[in-house]
C-alpha cells in the first residue's frame, strides 16, 4: 500500500530540469520533463528566459487540440454514419450508438498521437533554431 501511495505521489509532483549548457538540451527531449529552467552563463537572463519559455509551451503540448481538431472533422461523418445506422440497417440504436462512441474515441486517439508526433518534431526543431540561435552547438538527441 505505501509503494501504491509512493508512485501516486510522484505522478503528481513536477519534475523541473536545469539546462546548464546547450549539451543538456537533447536530455529535454529524451526526458521530457514537466518544465525546464534556462541557466546558460554564456546568455543574457532575459535570453535564457526567452528560450525556456519556448521549449516550456512544447513540453507543455500534450496532443488534446489536436484530438479535439480530429474529433470536430470527423464527427459530421460519424453523424451521417450513425443516422444510416439507425434508419437503413438492422443493427439498432444502442449498436450504433456504440459504433459511433467508439468512432469519436478513435478519431480523439488519432488526433493525440498526432499531436505529440508533431510536438516531438517541432521539439527537435527548436533544437536546431537553439543552436542556429545562440551559435552553440547541441548535439542530436
């Protein structure tokens, strides 16, 4: 019981990363922490903060815009799905309810991997636009 309440715990709390230098930038990708604090002594402080607030609204990204984006396309042919359903074939209401439930479900699930697929992209890209940037180099993630 008490490892139960552990690992809850640890889910709730925020894991903050410090980023020192430019080689700890592929770490935030592969870590992906909650948020991350800019401390390079090579930048001016409202540099570093321009930069963590950039890579703080990527972590920030958890793919539900785009699920709901998925959603709001699909649902006028899962609405069209569902009234054929209903009236031209012998399935019922209470299936085609559930077909159509499960047609929204799949649509929100495709919109989030969608979603965090472009995150991690453009993740990797504020990479580059780092180091192009600031002229230090970061090593790939």
């Amino acid at each position: 019981i008490v490892f139960i309440i552990f690992d809850c715990c640890y889910f709730l709390s925020a894991v903050i990363m410090e980023v020192t230098s430019a080689e700890d930038l592929p770490l935030v990708v592969k870590k992906r922490p909650d948020s991350v604090v800019f401390n390079i002594p090579e930048l001016r402080d409202d540099v570093n903060r321009q930069w963590e607030t950039r890579f703080n609204d990527l972590l920030n990204e958890c793919g539900c815009a785009s699920g709901r984006s998925f959603i709001l396309y699909a649902l006028p042919g899962l609405v069209l799905a569902f009234i054929y359903l209903v009236n031209f074939t012998d399935l019922g209401r209470y299936w085609s309810l559930g077909l159509f439930a499960g047609g929204v479900a799949v649509a929100g699930v495709a919109g989030k991997i969608t979603g965090l697929l472009q995150r991690n992209r453009r993740l990797r890209k504020l990479l580059l636009d780092f180091s192009a940037a600031t002229g230090q180099p970061v090593p790939q993630a």
